[in-house]
C-alpha cells in the first residue's frame, strides 16, 4: 500500500465523524499533500486535514524491518519443511509504553506545518487525522485516561490545529481527541499503572494442528532484539 493510499484509507474510517462534526461534505481528490487531504463542506467552507501516526519512530522502525528477520523466518520456516520443530522464541517482542504524553511528539512535530497552510489562506478551518496500532480503544483506560491527557496537553500548550482526531489503525474507529474551541485546562490525575502499555509480537512460524504453549513462547526474549540508539561521548579537551 503506498502512502497516499495508507492515508486515503484513515480519511475513509474518520468520514463517520467528520460528518458529525461538520456535517455532509465531498473530498477534495486534488490535494494529496500539504495539506495530506481536504474536504468541502456544502456550506463551500474548505477543511485541510493533516494526516500522521502518533507511534513511535523507534517502535515502527522495529517491527516494519524485515531484512532483519528474515534469515529467522527463513530458518523458522526450513525447519518446519524438515522436521517439524519450530522456535520456542518470538521472532520480534516489544513492551510499549503508553504514557499520558503518548501522542503528543508526534502531533507536535506538525506544529510549523500549520503556520505554513494556514499563511495560503485557502482553507477555513485545518485538522489533524492521527492514527495508532498501540493508543486504541481497546485499550482499559483508553477513553478514561489516555484521551484526557492528550486533550490537557494539546490544550496546555496551545496546540494551534482546529481538531485532532485519532483513528485506530486496527479497528478504524475513530475519535475526536481535542478541540480548539473546547480546550481541557484542567489535568487529569497521573496514574503510572495507567501507563503499562502493550506487549506485541511478531512470529514465531507455528506448525499447524499440533499443540504449543503460546504464553512460554511469548516469555522468552525475541530472535531480534531492538537496536539501541548509542549516544557519542564528547571528547574532554
């Protein structure tokens, strides 16, 4: 899927709310990039709507890498052909945190880009469409918790976009997470065990029809390992 497909398709799943918001409206199919997309209200106003992921470099940069696992899958898979067994280690394992500034970075980093589409003066309103496969509501504490802090923080430092709406790159479901015109002053309690996040994993190749202990799979470390980030030592002069 290419890039422009990816973000048509999180514009499809947040149209729901989009009406909600502005009621029935037509997508601008011209414009594809800065702004990522437009919708026409039949009032004539003009929505830009920026489109990005609130996940983190890191973590996508992991999970989508797959020269790194593919001598794995491959031996995973050989293995399988030859004798049967398979790896009782997960090929990729991460713990996610979801912290109450979770989404905030990301959303941040769009900052100038408002000062940019605003400054053309072609649209009247303009919106973020964020996506996530980690901040969803499926998620205990989703809506109690995660949410309210992205809409305090947003709020606190007088994020400039009209709307933030983020939509669940599993379900497609969509939320709208902040509004300008309805900011969140207050901050919701902190709670670390609120925090915990998910673990995700990727592989290993499992043989069919015979039986295998997930959890003990899933407890060991993974055949690839994050890659920490080494940070160079200034030279004492």
């Amino acid at each position: 899927m290419s890039k422009i497909e990816k973000e048509r398709a999180i514009l499809s799943a947040s149209t729901g709310l989009l009406e909600k918001l502005y009621g029935k409206f037509s997508i601008d199919e011209n414009q594809i990039d800065r702004p990522d997309a437009a919708i026409i209200l039949i009032n004539g106003k003009k929505i830009g709507i920026e489109i990005t992921t609130v996940d983190k470099p890191e973590t996508l940069q992991y999970f989508n890498d797959k020269y790194a696992e593919k001598p794995h899958v491959d031996k995973q898979l050989s293995d399988l052909l030859e004798d049967g067994s398979y790896s009782k280690r997960p090929t990729k394992s991460k713990s996610i945190m979801l912290e109450n500034y979770y989404a905030l970075a990301n959303l941040r980093k769009k900052e100038s880009k408002y000062k940019e589409y605003s400054s053309s003066a072609n649209y009247d309103e303009l919106i973020i469409v964020a996506f996530s496969s980690y901040m969803k509501p499926q998620n205990p504490y989703y809506e109690s918790y995660h949410i309210p802090w992205t809409n305090h923080l947003l709020s606190k430092v007088k994020f400039p976009f009209d709307k933030v709406i983020l939509v669940c790159a599993e379900t497609m479901s969509a939320d709208l997470v902040y509004d300008k015109k309805h900011k969140k002053r207050i901050a919701p309690k902190k709670d670390t065990n609120k925090e915990l996040g998910v673990t995700k994993t990727h592989g290993p190749i499992l043989p069919f029809g015979k039986s295998v202990n997930i959890n003990e799979i899933m407890d060991n470390p993974p055949l690839v390992q994050q890659k920490v980030k080494q940070h160079s030592k200034k030279k004492k002069k």
